[in-house]
C-alpha cells in the first residue's frame, strides 16, 4: 500500500485492470456472477431441503422478499462460506474498512 497507494481505489484498480487485459474488471465480474447465480442458488435450495445446511435458509430469505437481481447476486455470494465450510465466521466478515486497522479486520481470518 505504501509503494502503490492509488492501486487500492475501486477507480483505480479498475483502470489499471483494464489497462493490462483490456477489459473492464467490473463488467466481466458481473457477467461471470450472472452466469453463475442460478446454479449456486438451486445447489443452496438443495442443501437446505436436505437440511445439510440449514443456516443457508436465511441467506435465501432476502429472495422470497424481493426477488431482484442485486439480491439474487448478494444471495450467491453471501451463500458461499456457508455452503463449503463449517464454520463461516472466519471466511467473511461485514466491517467497516475504515474505521478498524487492517490487522484488526484480519485477525482470525482464514
């Protein structure tokens, strides 16, 4: 971060994305979650009728409120840690980046 601080700015970084492969990081990492989103949302429905992961069924309540796209992206990645690991707490945390130091906010992680 000290070497190359504007590198850990959205617009930054994807502007350097684009530069070297010539595409927009945003845009294919949508597309790419898109194509993605139906398969993992039917393999979370699965795991919670078997009640394989049960903790996964609040994950897929959002979508039962309002079935929208940024929802059913939100549902797919939050679903992740819960659906292949046991213990989840340490593959995501919500925090604010801002107001913790970065050892703080990584402690613990996997």
């Amino acid at each position: 971060m000290e070497r190359w601080p504007a590198l850990f700015g959205r617009r930054q970084l994807c502007a350097e994305f684009s530069r070297i492969v010539t595409k927009d990081l945003l845009k294919s990492l949508l597309e790419g979650l898109d194509a993605m989103v139906p398969s993992l949302l039917e393999a979370y429905k699965a795991a919670v009728a078997s009640g394989r992961r049960s903790a996964m069924s609040g994950v897929l309540q959002c979508l039962q409120k309002e079935d929208t796209n940024q929802n059913r992206r939100t549902a797919a990645l939050l679903g992740l840690p819960i659906f292949f690991a046991e213990d989840s707490s340490n593959v995501i945390r919500m925090c604010d980046a801002h107001g913790e130091t970065l050892d703080v906010i990584l402690k613990g992680m996997q």
